[in-house]
C-alpha cells in the first residue's frame, strides 16, 4: 500500500493525467498546485496533502473509466464528497488521484408513494429533504453539516444527527448502494427492497470510510415529516445531574426524537453566535425533542417536564412555535462553527460511552483541561452517548496543536476504558488510526485487513486510512509508552 | 475467553486439522430454512452456550451469550418494560438469540422498525481459525472499523460462532390497536403505501384472501387519532395478539394450508409497491403480504426460475424460504448473486473461516 507522501512525482503526474484526459474534460481534471490547493484537506484542517491529480467524473461511465485507468496504472484512489469529513478521511495521497465525487448531484427519482429517492453520491443530505418536502417526507439522518455533507460522504461515514436516537443513522436508512470497486467493477449492495439476498454487504459499506467502493448511486428511505415537534430546554446547576437526567428520561420509557447536551462552556461559545436565549448560568442544557401528533407530543411533552425536573432540572422551556423550535436547535447545530469562532482552532472529539459513564468522562476531560492547559467545551449526542468534546487551541503556538492532540487521545482512551468506543459518527480516517490499535486485538485488525482486500484486493481505495497496520500500532505502543511524543510523526504538517 | 468458549475453540481447531466441517446448531428450530446440511459435518452445540452478560435497561442495549434461549431474553426485556423491536419469529420453544441474528429473520414490525441488523450493535464471533474477536460494541453509535457485527445477521453460521451479541432494545409501546379493512390485494397495497407516507404510527400489517390487517402502536393519544383517520373496523385486543403472533410465527391459516398440501413456500422481497401482476403472472397460488407490501408470500408449485425472475423484475429477490431438502438443493434456497458480489462473498467467507468449517454451503453452495 502506498503511504502518504508529500512530494508530488511530475512524471508520474503527467502519465496519469495523459491517460485521464482521454476520459474526461479539460475542467475535470486538476494537477496544478493552484488548482489542487481546495483538496488538500477535509474538515480536519490540521492534516493536509496536495493530490497528485483530482478527477471530477461527472457520471458513472466517468467514474468507471477512471478506475480502471488508475487500476491499470497502479494509482491510489481518495474519494470526495462535500470534503466536511472531520477525521481526514477524504485526506489526498501525493501520489493518488483525488476523486471528487461533487459533479454527480441530481436527485435521479423521488417516488412519494414507495417513500424513496435514487440519488447521485455528490447530492448534499438537505437537498434529498428539500426535494421531498413537497410530499410530507424528509430524509432522517441529519447530520449537522446537512447543508454541505453528501450522501456519498454520508454513506461513508455512517453519519448520524441529533434525530439519530429515534431515526437511526444513515445505515438504518439507506436500502441500497450502488457503486465500483477499485478495480472498476459495478457492484450494487442492497436493493430496492428492505433486504438483499446473502450477506450484508450493505452494511459492511456503509461507514467503510471510502475504502471498499466508490459509491455512485444511493437509494434511501424517506421518513414522513411528523405533524409538529417540540422542544423542552431544560437548565442544570451540574453537568452531571443533566447526564443523569438523559438516564432517567430513556428509563421513563421515553424514546425523544433528539436528546441533545451542552455544558456552559459550549453554551457561552453558541449564544454570542446564534443568540437562542440560552440559559448562560447553567452548568449544562439539555434539549429534549418530542414529535408526533399533537396529542402525542403534549402528553410526551408533559412526561419529559416532569422527568426532567424530578432529575433536578433548574429552568424549562418548551418551544411555543416552530420558530422557537428550531431557535433552540439553531445553536446546538451552530455548535463547531460557534467555537470556531472563540478560538483560532479547535479540535472535535466524537467518542461514544454507555450514557451512565457520562459524568465520570466530564470529569476526566475537566482534568485534561488542566494537564494539558487546553479549554475544551462540550456538545454531546446525549441520548446516544455520543460525546464531541471540543478541544481550542491555536495551531501557531508551537506545541499547541500536539498537547491537544494528546489530550484528544487520553480522551479516547478513556471512552474505550469506559466500555465506549474511539468514534460514534466522524469515522477514524487518518485521525483516529492510531487509537484503533487500543480498541482492536492484533486478530480483529488483521480481519479487517483481509476484508478490505476481499472488496479491494490491491488496497488501492483510501489506503493507509481506518486499519492501522501492526507495525504502526507497535511503533504507537512505543511512543505511547514514552508519552508526550508527537504522534502521526510521519505525516506532513502545515 | 470462559472454559466453554475454549472447548468451542479447541473444536474448531480440531476441525481444522482433521478437515471436517462443523454444524453450528442452537435448538436446530430453523434446520428447514438455507440450504441443507452437509451430511457430513458434527454438530457444535451452540445452545450450551447461554446466559444474559449484562443488561441495563437505561442503556436500551443488552448483552447476552448465543446460546441464551430468546424465549428468556425476551421474558427479561418484558419484565423491565423493553422488547425487540424487529418482533424475530422463533420458530419453535427453545430458540436461542444466536440463531436468531444468524437467520436474520424479522416479524411484523420490520417495516417501520427495522430488522434485526439495524438492533445488533456488537459481537463476539469465534473465526474458522478459534480466535474470538470482538466487532461493535455496547453503545448506540460506533464506526471504528467495519461493521461486521450488523452483517451476521443473516450470514446463517457461515462466517462464525456468535459467541456473544449486543442489541438494542426499545421501549414497549403503551397503547396498540389493529385495524380490518377489507379490500383486495392491490387496493390493499396502495392503501398500505399511501399510509406509509403519513406521519402515523403504524407497527404491522398484513393482507391475505381479501382482508387487510394494520397494526397502531405507540402513546395512546396517536394511536386513537391514527384508528380514527384510518378508519375500518376495529379489532378485539385479545384476537388482534393472536393475529400477528401467527403472522410471526407462521401458524397462520395461510403457511398452515401452505405445508398441508406440501407446497413450497417462497419469501419475496420485493419494493413495497412492487404492481401485483408481476408476481402473479409467474405464481399460480395464494398470497400472504406483509410489511406494508414489500414482503409477498407465495404458497405456490411454479418453475422456480420463473419465480426468481419476476422477483428480480419487480426490483428484489427470492428465497425459496421452505420447501423439501432436495427442491432446496436443487435450486438454492437462496437467490443467485451477481457474479462481483458472489466473488466478494467467498474471500469474506476466507478472510472469516480460511478453512471452509463453520456451516458449508448452508447459504450459498461455494460459501
Ligand atoms: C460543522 C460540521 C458538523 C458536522 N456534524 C456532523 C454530525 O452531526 N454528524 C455526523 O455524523 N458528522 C458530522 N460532521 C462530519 C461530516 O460532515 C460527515 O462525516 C459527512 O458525512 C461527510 O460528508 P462529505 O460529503 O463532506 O464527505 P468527505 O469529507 O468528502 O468524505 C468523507 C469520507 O467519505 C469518503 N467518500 C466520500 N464520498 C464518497 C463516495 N462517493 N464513495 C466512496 N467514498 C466516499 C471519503 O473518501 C472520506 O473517507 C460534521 C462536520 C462539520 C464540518
């Protein structure tokens, strides 16, 4: 497998892209420097890489023509969607091409009555709900980059979203996928049906990070918009009494369409941004959703209320309009840009722990906070358990960048110590790679080794991303053993 | 790993070495769906393996060992006011939850509640090389590596010994009401369809000989408003309990008069709005549908080619779900995969159990 490396070959580039120009248009492929800069990165910023070539197909034979070229030629292949990834999963390869998937957006059928939608890899996650609007439907998972993120990077992923809890992710709502492996071959998991004949594959795909097909095509499941929905904002004097309260509401037997947290810190960040007339004087919120009709929803309403403030809730609030509604979600979904904006860089943690292990993990990360001199606000998916602690730092502040990244691996580590595991939604990519070594046995890695290689023989899709090889995780062990040392030191920085 | 899971190992090992087969067995209450046993293979007794490892229900997820019998674990889920969604059909008295993922089979509620693979968060899995392994975990939401745990749900024993599995449980629904139409079939599954697409709480249906059963199940306020938009003709609780529970477990009339006349009896899985022509064009007999239309039963003697073809034409695919050992063998109970799909499927079943032990050709005859 190749490994990342940061010098671009220009005779190899001009073969690749001498092959690809008899495929694709002049505007399609980029190699200058100037023109491959925007690609260089995901949303895990700290991670950067020129690609050798971006290729830009703008349908499947596209697609297909390239593969098979860079399979020909022995050429990597990074697939592309939005490029909002947050663990640098779509990360270029110097040697690789780049292949964005972004030109393939059009919603190919809606059908109302069946309740699904065929749609291209590069179609954002809100434009399949916009689209389906018209019909009293909408596609569940919602992540928050909804407005950007593409079902391909969806799929990807296995993102999930602050419906999540209720909804599923995206593998409970995606029937089929169709796409090519490395090879060029076409391949379609699932069907059109709610299952396919033999084994699963649908659901080794989804969240394979990019690495078994290029996915071209995706059928999902539309969810009837419910008749209305409200939102109970409830204030806590301490974060973990609002951890507690989250245990408490799922033991009532109740199921919210969402079940959100934010302690003050994050609060703070997020009100000076959206200005949602949070509670600034609380420890922590939690935004507790109920939809259905509205009978239903009152009567849910009614139980949260009383669950809430048994579990010692200070403030509720309960949304009065859909306005207001989506004024209390519009700052927890601004939540990263809003951190953003308080510090120069931040880094998004994506852990997930049994729900009772909440307060003893905000406990933890409050320590990290003062061994590492790092702020670090928290967000969480908290029916879910799902943590996104956001560590702030600045990049040009020497060392800043590596004590938060030790940090984020205590963090981790914690959350698998804990019975959790190293990521709930944002994927391992090339961030989390070395953690995977604490989570999985040596047998476990070498498994998923050989099925990558039973989709992707040749390991040419994203490769050196997810499964970390042993070598890496002895050499992790040693570094990890004498603390403090920069982890990734093999790859490039900015 | 626990004494019994060490003997499980030393089988498997000893298998290898003396290039036998094993037959991972629970209670044996799906020895008639896949394809038949290898008559050669020794039966590893999976069933012993039982027992719950952990359980909280605030977590919504339990943890329970194969061999635990899923009678019990859903007397347990009962007790604290949980259940499985996915509604699993046991098939006889002592099925156990290790089965029951590997057969990956679901009951009523799957259509709006998911299936089996969409509750399995994790897994412990004994490979064809002895080696336990865990994939998922305990918590709602994990991508570190592949999701191998979900894809044991149906792999029928191909790809391991389920050691343990965690899944995830739902709150019981407080109210629940069934409702009788009678309408004919294709009625029934525009019916079906268009109410899929309204915001109502809906947990069941099915339809056979002119008569159309939808199940409501949620907060008492939804499902009185639902029965009243909906209409038809309400159903006494006590009988309604009767009805899906033999939909479940395919004791109802229509798989009863199925197996009497020796019958074979095809699982179609088709889109839900699959026009009923096409399927009928190529069965003669009668039909049973469920899951708002996207699964159609069909007790019926016609070529079964032909009934694979009309499955593909409508958008899914066929299973040869009960019929005699050789008609199974013959034809394949399971339908035929395209051939980059197939070649995927035998190097997982390598990568998995390099030594072809667990469950020969109980899927597909080269897996
Ligand atoms: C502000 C912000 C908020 C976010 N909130 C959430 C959230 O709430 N929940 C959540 O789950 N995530 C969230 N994310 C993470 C991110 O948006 C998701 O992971 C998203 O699914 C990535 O989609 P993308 O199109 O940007 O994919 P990219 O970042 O371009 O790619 C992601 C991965 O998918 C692969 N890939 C992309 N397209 C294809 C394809 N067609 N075929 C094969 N592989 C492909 C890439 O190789 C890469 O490994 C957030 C990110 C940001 C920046």
């Amino acid at each position: 497998m190749s490994t990342l490396s940061p010098k671009i070959d220009f005779l190899r580039q001009a073969d690749v892209v001498g092959r690809l120009s008899a495929i694709l248009p002049d505007d399609a492929l980029l190699y200058r420097s100037e023109d491959t800069r925007p690609y260089e990165c995901d949303g895990l910023s700290a991670y950067r890489q020129l690609p050798m070539v971006v290729a830009l197909p703008r349908d499947e034979a596209e697609v297909q023509a390239v593969l098979k070229v860079c399979h020909e030629l022995r050429v990597p292949v990074v697939a592309r969607g939005a490029g909002t990834g947050l663990s640098g999963g779509a990360l270029p390869m110097g040697d690789g091409v780049l292949l964005s998937l972004a030109r393939m957006k059009r919603i190919l059928s809606l059908d109302p009555l069946s309740r699904t939608a065929r749609v291209q890899p590069g179609v954002r996650n809100a434009a399949i709900s916009e689209a389906a609007a018209a019909y009293g439907l909408y596609y569940a998972p919602d992540p928050s980059s909804q407005i950007a993120c593409t079902i391909g990077g969806n799929v990807a992923e296995n993102s999930g979203g602050v419906h999540c809890l209720k909804y599923g992710l995206t593998v409970n709502n995606v029937l089929r996928v169709r796409g090519f492996t490395a090879e060029g071959e076409a391949v379609e998991f699932g069907s059109e049906a709610l299952d396919g004949a033999g084994l699963d594959l649908l659901a080794i795909v989804i969240g394979s990070e990019g690495m078994l097909a290029v996915t071209t095509e995706v059928t999902v499941k539309l969810t009837p918009v419910p008749e209305i929905a409200r939102c109970v904002m409830a204030s806590f004097d301490d974060v973990e009494k609002a951890g507690n309260a989250v245990a408490s509401v799922i033991a009532a037997g109740i199921i919210p369409a969402g079940l959100e947290m934010m302690d003050k810190p994050a609060t703070q960040a997020v009100e000076q941004f959206v200005h949602a007339g949070y509670d600034l004087d609380a420890a922590a919120i939690l935004l507790c959703e109920s939809d259905g009709t509205p009978a239903e929803v009152e009567e849910e309403v009614g139980r949260m209320r009383a669950v809430l403030e048994a579990a010692g809730a200070t403030a509720i609030r309960v949304s009065n309009s859909e306005a207001e509604r989506m004024k209390f979600w519009a700052g927890r979904k601004a939540a990263f840009p809003a951190v953003g904006r308080i510090s120069p860089d931040y880094y998004c943690m994506d852990g997930t722990i049994p729900r009772k292990r909440l307060g003893e993990i905000l406990r933890f990360i409050a320590a990290m906070e003062i061994k590492y001199g790092l702020r670090c606000p928290n967000v969480f998916h908290a029916g879910d358990g799902n943590l996104h602690p956001l560590i702030l730092f600045d990049a040009n502040i020497p060392d800043e960048l590596e004590r938060t990244e030790a940090f984020a691996a205590e963090v981790l580590e914690k959350c698998i110590a804990v019975g959790g595991t190293i990521t709930g939604e944002h994927g391992v990519g090339i961030e989390k790679i070395n953690q995977m070594c604490v989570q999985f046995s040596p047998e476990e890695l070498a498994l998923f080794r050989e099925l990558k290689l039973a989709f992707d023989p040749d390991g040419r899709l994203n490769p050196s991303k997810n499964i970390p090889t042993l070598h890496r995780c002895a050499e992790y062990g040693r570094m990890h053993v004498k603390g403090g040392v920069l982890p990734y030191a093999d790859l490039p920085r900015f | 790993m626990s004494h019994l899971e060490q003997q499980f190992a030393e089988t498997v090992r000893d298998a290898v070495s003396a290039r036998r087969t094993l037959r991972i067995r629970g209670s044996g209450s799906k020895d008639f769906y896949g394809q038949p046993w290898a008559q050669d293979a020794a039966v590893l007794d999976a069933g012993s393996h039982h027992g719950v490892v952990d359980y909280e229900p605030t977590e919504l997820v339990v943890t329970v060992r194969g061999g635990t019998p899923l009678a019990e674990l859903e007397a347990l889920l009962h007790d604290n006011g949980q259940m499985l969604a996915f509604e699993p059909p046991h098939f006889g008295p002592a099925t156990t939850v290790g089965g029951m993922v590997a057969a990956g089979l679901s009951g009523p509620r799957r259509a709006t509640a998911g299936a089996v693979r969409d509750y399995v968060l994790g897994a412990r899995l004994l490979d064809g090389r002895g080696a336990a392994l865990s994939f998922g975990g305990r918590v709602m939401k994990n991508v570190a590596g592949y999701d191998v745990s979900r894809a044991l749900a149906g792999s029928l024993g191909t790809l391991g010994l389920i050691l343990e599995v965690s899944l995830k449980t739902q709150p019981r629904p407080v109210a629940e009401a069934t409702l009788r139409f009678e309408f004919p079939e294709a009625r029934a599954i525009e019916e079906l369809n268009r109410w899929g697409g309204k915001p109502l709480p809906l947990s069941g249906s099915a339809w056979a000989d002119g008569e159309l059963f939808v199940r409501l199940s949620g907060a008492q306020a939804a499902v009185l408003s639902a029965s009243e938009k909906m209409g038809g003709e309400k159903m006494n609780d006590g009988e309604a309990r009767v009805l899906w529970q033999s939909l479940r477990e395919q004791t109802h009339e229509f798989f009863a008069v199925a197996a009497k006349d020796g019958l074979p009896l095809w699982r179609m899985s088709v889109p839900s709005i699959a026009p009923i022509d096409v399927l009928h064009s190529a069965m003669a007999g009668n039909t049973l549908l469920e899951w708002g239309g996207a699964l159609r039963w069909f007790a019926s003697a016609s070529a079964p080619a032909r009934v694979r073809e009309a499955a593909h034409k409508a958008g899914g695919h066929a299973t040869l779900f009960r019929g005699t050992d050789d008609l199974r063998q013959s034809i394949g109970a399971f339908h035929p995969l395209q051939p980059a799909i197939a070649a995927i499927h035998r190097k997982l079943k390598t990568a998995f159990d390099p030594h072809g032990v667990f469950n020969p050709g109980r899927l597909y005859p080269e897996i």
